[in-house]
C-alpha cells in the first residue's frame, strides 16, 4: 500500500472509520517517526504489523475499539518515546 513511500516520517490516519490494517501494511515506511491510528474502529493490532517500524518515535492508537494485542506487537518498537 504505502511502497513508494520510504522517505515518509509521518502518518496521520486518525478519524478515518479503519476498522482493519494488513498485518504488514507498513512495511515499507521505514523512515516512519510518527503514526497516528486514533479515533477509528481498529479491534486487533497484529504481531507483524509495525514490525519494521524500527524507527518509529511515536504511535497513536487512543480511541481504537482494540480487543487483541499479540504480545509481540510492539517488540520491534525501540524508539518510541
């Protein structure tokens, strides 16, 4: 989805009714520092989700109606602050 985006350090998705993200929807934004995802209808928030998010300082979930975290969700995320 977001492949020829590499250079991308912010994301801004809130108030956008998402309900689902592909489990590496985001792998390509690796130059990612800020996600926001708040204010949807996002219910899980897979393992592999930000997995190459390695740079990533900060991520909104806030008002999501997440169910499931997967415990390795957020192990790849070292930066955030």
């Amino acid at each position: 989805m977001f492949s020829y985006l590499d250079k991308l350090e912010s994301l801004n998705l809130n108030h956008n009714k998402v309900i689902e993200i592909e489990s590496m929807a985001f792998e390509k934004l690796t130059s990612l520092k800020q996600l926001n995802l708040g204010f949807n209808k996002i219910r899980i928030l897979d393992e592999n989700l930000f997995e190459n998010l390695k740079n990533l300082e900060q991520l909104e979930i806030n008002n999501n109606q997440i169910s499931k975290i997967f415990e390795a969700t957020f192990s790849h995320l070292k930066e955030l602050k």
